[in-house]
C-alpha cells in the first residue's frame, strides 16, 4: 500500500467518524411513504365520541403509507360547555396557584371514560399504568403551582403535557392496538421534537431534534402507525414545553420536516370539511369548495380566522425550504379533500378569489417608518412573533409613516410599552376589524378593488380603510369591530363574488 493510498483511507474514515459523532446512525433514504396525519380535540369528538370514525379513518391512510398520527388534547363537557383538556388543565392549574385547588379527578375520569369504551382488558390495565404515572407528574407540578403561587413556565407545560396530549396519544395507541392496528407510542423520554426553553411559547430546533429521531425511526420500521402528541416538546435538558394554541398542526409540520431526508412525506390534516370559500359559521349559503391552495394562500387564511393550518406549521415548512404536500380532508367524506402546496397548478377557469374570510379583535399601530423597520425586526427575530401585517405607508409632515395591522389587539395591549418605546409619538387604534379576499393571482382580475369597495358600500357598511398590494396575493378592508360588521362584510362580498370575479358588482 503506498503512503498516499494509506493518507486516503485514514482520511475518508475520519470523516466517516465525524459525521457518525456529530449524525448518529445516519439512515439512507428510504422510498417508503410516510403520511404525518394529525386528528384535533374535534376529530375526536366529545369525551372521544368520534375516534371509532377516527379509527376508520387511520386503517384507510395506513394501508399504502406508514402513518405518524399527530393527537390534540380531547374535548369533554367542563362547566356546562364543550372544552379541551387543554383548557381545563390550566384552569385547575390557576385554581392551585391562587389556592383554592380544584377537583383533579376531572382529568383522569376523562381519560378512563374513553378506556373503558375503546380498549380491551389487556390493554386498559397497560394504559392505567401509564395514567397513574403522569397523574403523579401533575400532582408534583401542581404542587410546585400551590407553593410558588403561580402556574408558569415548565410547571404550566408540564401540566398541560400529561393533562393533554401525551395521555392521549398513549391512549389512542392502545386504542389502535385494541382494533388490530400495528401501533406504537413515542415514547415522553425520547422525544422528537426539541425546542428552546421558552416554555410557554417553543420554538422548535431543528438540528437537536434531528439527534433525537432515531428513536422515532425505530418505531416507524418496526410498526404501521405510530401515535405522538401534538402541542409538546423538550428542551435539550429534557424539560417539557409547549407551543403557543394550534401546536399540534406545528407538531405535524415539525415530524414532517425531520422525516423528510428518510422517507416520502406527506401531511393530512382530519377537520370537519375540507376548504369552503369562506367560514361557515358566518356564511351558510353558496359556498364552494376549495380544490388547491398555495402555502401563502393558506398562511393568510390562518391568519385571519379560518382554521385550516396553523399560519406558523407554514411558516416552519417554508423557512426549510421544502414543499410537503398537506391535504386537509373532510372526516366525513374523505373524497374531499383540498391539497395545499408550496405552488399550485392555475387554470384560465380558476375561481382566483378563493376565500373571503375576516377577523375581529384587531388594532392598528402607527409610527415613523424608520422606528417601525426596527420594531418587526425585533418582533420578528426576538419575539418570534409573526401575527401582524404591514400596510401601505403614507406620508405626514414630510415623514413616511408605517401602518402595521396586528391581528391579536390583546398582544398590543399587553406590550403598549414595548411598542411605543420604538416611537414615542406611536398612535394605536383598537377596535378593528379586517376583512380578506384571498387568492394569489386575484391581479388578473380586472377593476377587483373598485367592485370590491362597491359591494361593500352597497350594503352600507363603512370602509375605514381599504389596502390592496398586488404582491401580498390580498385585499384588506379595515372595518369597525363592533356587533355584526366583520361577519356582515364577509357575507356581502361572498354573496357578490362572481359579480366581482367578473370586475363589476351588480
């Protein structure tokens, strides 16, 4: 052997012995499909009234794919209304910090309801060994509430964690098991996804949860469904934390992104109908179907109320450069379903308004454009926080000034001093509401922002601002907030959306 040949074989194995440190058990590439399926608190029904449908639904998915089922916290009947377990935990979470400690049990007779209904004797004991476990993780943390007198930080998550979603996705696994599904739990102390310690509000790290997937993996060669929770995760000291509400669809979208180097992977989110053209709590009549929508088109419909994916799951996917197909299909007819991708195919039939959709709650911040550049940058980059939109400046004075359209008035009212330290003379308007047309290539439509502004006087409601940009695929009619005005306007341009497809109004 000559030296250089020797040089070389020395070489290539110490690289091979870096990547194996620094990229444990690097798998190849695995041709396999992989659906990420995600069913929330509604999928699964009041007191897991609907998993039998749920059941069916997994059996149907996993018999082409391997399936990571993504689970919400259930719903059940607390205070005469529906609610999650999410809420009911940090209810009793709050009744043990201010020390008027509420009824636990409230938790666990959920959970044993829904065993006793779905799981045989076999797997009902296993299932009652892991409830015992983390309802003693809860009483520790709500202990730990009673004496520090506040329910924050990793107490809150960790009760929201055993409280919520980690119970449910071992209890659905054992559920699957009891149907003859191939199934498996991800285990709490392996978990995948790994986020900052910023426990009430995560963010997921990519690179230290692809260190952690391996035991994921393990669990998808070796079964046909693998049940995680949604909603949770673990710093890299294996503390529990949560995302902000609407988690589990960020859990979804996170799974997806560490699996796609391994396998083909697609997402199907289980909701209660595919995509309508608009909400159908507010419009009742005429809606239509919605066959496909771009990442950006389905990020604006999030954001403004419609509950389709979390704008934020959108945002991770994109940030990472991919385009994974997401499909949100209607559990009662799993033949409707609307695809979203990263682009969308566009025919010269397409409907370009493909939904009119608005939110309440609203507030508008004005200030130099000069301090607004560096207030996104901070809100962007520090705070994470993306849950607001930039108008169209104008100028006052001589002095640009920057109009951002926050879509949560609670977040500026509990960062007035934030905001304002940016820009002293910063005005804030609360109650807002804003009205959406949605489309990306809604350009091509002649005379769309004079017919729209037509329609909506023509009903009498009081445009307070209207901001059209061609390259934010959006129109935006800022209204009043105040009785029936945002459901009111959407319904008028709904009622009036051929006219206006057509570039006329009647």
């Amino acid at each position: 052997m000559t030296a250089i040949s020797f040089y070389l074989i020395v070489s290539i194995s110490s690289i091979a012995n870096i990547l194996r440190f620094r990229y444990p058990k690097v798998r190849s590439i695995s041709l396999v499909p992989v659906i990420v399926a995600k069913f929330g608190g509604s999928a699964l029904g009041v007191d897991g009234g609907s998993i039998s449908q749920t059941i069916s639904r997994i059996k149907q998915i996993s018999r082409n794919s391997k399936v990571v089922a993504v689970f919400s916290a259930p719903l059940t009947i607390y205070a005469d209304k529906i609610s999650s377990m999410t809420d009911v935990a940090i209810n009793i979470g709050r009744s043990y910090a201010s020390s008027a400690p509420l009824d636990l049990d409230t938790m666990l007779q959920v959970y044993r309801k829904i065993a006793k209904k779905y799981l045989n004797n076999r797997y009902y004991n296993d299932f009652e060994n892991h409830l015992d476990e983390f309802n003693h993780r809860i009483i520790v943390s709500l202990k730990q509430a009673a004496e520090n007198r506040r329910f924050v930080d990793v107490v809150r998550s960790r009760t929201l964690a055993y409280g919520g979603e980690i119970t449910m996705s071992y209890l659905m696994d054992f559920i699957m098991r009891s149907n003859g599904i191939r199934s498996d739990h991800a285990d709490i102390d392996n978990w995948p996804i790994i986020t900052d310690d910023n426990f009430e509000a995560a963010n997921f790290i990519l690179e230290e949860s692809k260190h952690r997937v391996n035991h994921l993996i393990d669990l998808i060669e070796g079964n046909d469904v693998v049940s995680v929770g949604g909603f949770i995760g673990k710093t890299v000291d294996g503390l529990e934390t949560t995302y902000e509400r609407g988690g589990s669809d960020r859990t979804a979208a996170d799974i997806a992104i560490l699996l796609h180097a391994n396998y083909d992977v697609s997402m199907d989110f289980g909701k209660d109908s595919a995509v309508l053209s608009a909400d159908p709590k507010i419009v009742f009549n005429n809606l239509e179907f919605v066959e496909y929508l771009s990442y950006n088109e389905a990020r604006l419909a999030g954001m403004f109320g419609m509950k389709i994916l979390d704008p934020v799951a959108i945002k991770e996917i994109n940030d990472n450069n991919l385009d994974i197909p997401v499909a949100i299909t209607n559990m009662n007819d799993p033949t409707k379903k609307t695809t979203v991708r990263k682009d969308v195919p566009v025919t010269d039939d397409e409907n370009f308004v493909k939904i009119i959709t608005g939110k309440r709650n609203c507030s508008i911040v004005r200030m130099d454009s000069n301090a607004a550049s560096h207030l996104i940058a901070s809100l962007e980059k520090e705070k994470l926080y993306h849950d607001f939109i930039k108008l169209s400046p104008y100028i006052l004075d001589d002095v640009e000034i920057t109009r951002l359209l926050f879509l949560d008035a609670d977040y500026v009212r509990k960062h007035d001093r934030y905001i304002r330290a940016y820009d002293p003379e910063t005005h804030i308007v609360y109650g807002r509401g804003a009205v959406t047309l949605i489309g990306d290539m809604m350009w091509r439509i002649p005379g769309i922002v004079s017919s729209v502004s037509r329609t909506v006087g023509d009903h009498h409601i009081n445009i307070l601002n209207l901001d059209a940009q061609e390259e934010t695929s959006r129109i935006l009619i800022i209204v009043e907030d105040r009785d029936t005005i945002v459901a009111d306007t959407v319904k008028a341009i709904h009622e009036q959306r051929k006219q206006i497809l057509n570039g006329a109004s009647q």
